[in-house]
C-alpha cells in the first residue's frame, strides 16, 4: 500500500525539478511502459488502479514482474500521479540509469540546438529512431528528455535513442566534427538537399524553428540545406523537415546525396 507520503513523492516526479534531482521519470500506459522495461531501464514502482488491475493486469503480469513493487491505489488517489486528463489505469516510475552501446550508426549524428517544444523534441527522437540513427545530441534549451508530453510524443522512441546534452554544445561538435564529420544544418536558406553530393560522415543540425540556427551555429556550419518549397507554407515544422531529411540522407537507393 502507497502511504499519502509516498504518494505526494511519485507526483512530484511530475515537475522537471523533481525528475532531475532524484534522476527519476514517470511513463503513463502499459504500451509505454512496456517499452522502457524492455528496453533495459529499472522499474521501481508501477501503480494501477482497480480497473486496471481486473481488466488488463493478467496481460502483463508477466512483464511487470520486472518492477520492484507493484501497488493498486484508488482511483481518486491514481489522478495525483498523472500528467494527461484521461489516464489509462496505470504508471511506472523508472531510475534514469541506462547504459546505451557504442554500437550505433556512426555515419550520423543529430544535434538539435534549442528544440525547447515537448512535442518537436519527442517526434524528432521518433524519427530517428525509424531511420537508424541513435545518437542525439542536445544543447542546455532543448526541453527535458524525459518529460512526459516528449516521452508520449517519441511513441518510446526516447527509450531506444542516446541522447546527450551538452553544456558546451558548439565545442563539443566542433570535436566530433574535427574527427572528420561535416556539419549540416537545416536553414531556410540552405541548399536543395535533393541535389548535394553524398558525404560519408553527417553531424544533421536542427535549431529552433521560429528563431532558426544561432550565429554560433552557422559559425560552426560546413553546409545550410534546406527542402525546396512547393507550396504556400511559410516553413515546415522542424519535427518534420528532420524526418524529410532523414529520410534522404538514410535510403540506400539515393547515390547522390549530401
């Protein structure tokens, strides 16, 4: 049984300050959930309400026995915990301790430079995960990795994907890059990414769309490129354009790219 105490310390899990000071984060829904246990992160506590437990417990009883302690709490007292208007029954609380492999594409690197939207942040770590690449790279603006709204919106991609931010993001790059990367950033006045020569090592840059890449940024930049505009749109919301370019830069049957 969850005391009042233990429950007023999951639900501060639910603030920023909290997830980062106790190195903790909470994962809403069995699908989810099932993803973060899967994928090698340590489950402290699951909590489910009585529907949940009649219902759907029997289904995953098997994978939640991975959880260190599993608790059925009342519906009013379940609410506490949650970050969406209709939860559904259930939520883990997880230790953020995962060790990713090294074993990554290595022939790319996204660096995202102050991607502070949840939503953006969420579908571009998706995205990547879809097309291979598993090595993300952040500045300090970037919203957090694990707040709820970007965990929901990576669809558990955020589970899969390496991700690191850096207090010194453009030095950091600048290292990668000396290594023998090319750096590539997404501007409204780049170059058509259909017509680039293929390179064989790509550190992807995606900034913040309304402000664009940083003067720190360009400095840095070997090449802006940009996806030619058809229509009327003013821009392309920056989640997409990166599964646009990603998608380009990643498909086999593409010989002259980049």
């Amino acid at each position: 049984m969850l005391t009042k105490t233990e429950i007023k310390y999951y639900a501060s899990l639910l603030t920023k300050k909290a997830r980062i000071s106790e190195n903790k984060f909470l994962v809403e829904g069995p699908k989810l959930i099932t993803e973060a246990i899967e994928s090698g992160f340590d489950c402290d506590l699951i909590v489910f309400t009585p529907l949940f437990e009649k219902e759907s417990l029997s289904r995953y009883s098997k994978l939640f026995r991975n959880a260190r302690r599993l608790e059925c709490i009342k519906s009013q007292d379940f609410v506490k915990l949650t970050d969406t208007k209709s939860p559904q029954e259930v939520v883990a609380f997880f230790s953020n301790k995962k060790s990713f492999s090294e074993k990554h594409n290595t022939n790319y690197v996204v660096a995202l430079e102050n991607i502070n939207d949840p939503g953006n942040l969420g579908s571009i770590f998706r995205s990547s995960d879809w097309f291979g690449i598993n090595k993300i790279i952040m500045n300090s603006e970037c919203a957090e990795v694990f707040n709820p709204k970007v965990i929901r919106a990576s669809a558990g991609s955020v589970f899969h994907v390496s991700t690191e931010r850096v207090k010194n993001f453009y030095d950091h790059l600048v290292e990668i890059k000396n290594s023998g990367y090319k750096v590539m950033c997404a501007d409204l006045d780049g170059e058509n990414i259909f017509e680039r020569k293929k390179e064989d090592k790509i550190i992807l840059a995606f900034a913040n769309e309304a402000n664009g890449p940083s003067p720190d940024l360009l400095k840095i930049t070997d090449v802006k490129i940009n996806i030619p505009r058809v229509g009327k749109a003013e821009s392309l919301n920056v989640s997409n354009a990166c599964a646009i370019i990603l998608s380009q830069i990643t498909n086999p049957a593409v010989s002259k790219l980049y």
